[in-house]
C-alpha cells in the first residue's frame, strides 16, 4: 500500500501551526501598513513622504530596491519642481561631522543640534543619544562650544527638531529629518518641515478658542 500521501503523525498540527503563524504575521503588516498610511495621508508632498519613508527604512536597516533609483514618488501627469534628494547617508559614511557641518550651514544653536542629532543618526549609528553625545560631536565637529548644551537641546525639542526617546534620550524627529537634508536651502528646508511638523490642537478655554502644539 503507498502511504506517500498519508501525513505522519504530528505533522498534520505542525502544518496547520505554520499555516497560523503565516496568517498572523500577515495581519501584523496590514495593521502596520495601513497605520504607515494613515500617518502619510495627512502629507501633501510626495517628496516628504518619501523622505520619511527612506528615513524609516534606513532606521531599520532595510535595504528599499527602486527600478528609477531614486525612490521618489512623482504623480502621473504632474510636474514639480526639483527637490534636492537626500544625501546617500546608507552607503557614504566618509564625510566627517565637521564637512558635514560645513555643507549644512546651521545658522543657531539649535538647527546645529539637528545636524548634529542627524549625523549620530545615520552616520554614527546612534539613533538615541543624551545631551553628551551632542556636545562630543560639536567638539569633534571642530564647532563653536555650545554655550548651554542642555537648554539647546531642549529648545530644539520644543522646536520638533528632536523628539523624546526612551530612558530620557532624545532622537531627531520627521520634521527634523527633512529639516537638515534639504539644507543649506534655508527656504526649501523650513517649507519641508512646516510640511510635516505636528498639527496645531485647537482647545477651548474659557469661551476662547486656543491653539497648542501637539505631541509627536
């Protein structure tokens, strides 16, 4: 009698286990799609979503292959103007914190920080940092001394440059991200960040309507 189609023992329930956890991991990315949709919907630009979705990619260290090579997104039938792209952060890690610096032009304190937070990031492989990582890359970036790291460091929070991270460290934000690399274009890079900076809450106080920054 063939029986080589009859299942052996046991393997009927580590088929049926398998099949299960490719159903589960399978829902797992639709739930994490369609979040990543979601948070993108509220983004106009099409050359900010793919900034940040290059940003994440890189974050996690995952390799995005694109048939144009660039990975923007351009709309059928639409023209925009050129928008410099990201620099190639995941594959040239030569550049040095001071040309870095240099070619990024940070004119206060605090855009400096979001340089600074910004090399850590995606040249140094430091994605969270505290105040003195800041403060030792500034030195080796041959910068002037911050007058006060810590407020600075604050004020760039404030400012969503950076964002809270876990254990009271910090990590450069989205609006922060695309701040620094449409830089030294001042214009283009405040215009960029407005874009994807948190929206404004509108709260009533008193009978008056106010407005808020929102968390990240």
């Amino acid at each position: 009698m063939d029986d080589s189609s009859t299942i052996e023992p046991g393997r009927a329930e580590l088929v049926s286990s398998r099949t299960d956890e490719s159903t589960l991991s399978a829902m797992e990315e639709l739930r994490a799609l369609t979040s990543v949709m979601e948070s993108l919907r509220s983004i106009s630009s099409d050359e900010a979503r793919a900034r940040i979705l290059k940003a994440a990619a890189t974050f996690f260290k995952v390799e995005i292959n694109s048939s144009s090579g660039t990975g923007s997104a351009i709309p059928i039938g639409h023209s925009r103007t050129p928008v410099p792209e990201p620099m190639a952060f995941s594959s040239d890690r030569t550049i040095s914190p001071k040309d870095f610096l240099r070619d990024k032009q940070p004119k206060t304190d605090v855009e400096r920080v979001a340089c600074l937070a910004y090399y850590l990031t995606h040249f140094r492989d430091t994605p969270q940092f505290k105040t003195i990582e800041i403060s030792k890359l500034n030195t080796e970036a041959a910068q002037p001394k911050l007058s006060n790291a810590a407020m600075a460091v604050d004020n760039a929070t404030k400012s969503h440059y950076l964002a809270p991270a876990i254990k009271g460290n910090k990590q450069i934000s989205a609006a922060g991200e695309v701040f620094v690399q449409a830089l030294p274009d001042r214009e283009l890079a405040r215009t960029e960040m407005l874009r994807v900076r948190p929206r404004r809450k509108r709260r009533v106080t008193q009978g008056r309507t106010e407005e808020g920054d929102s968390e990240e």
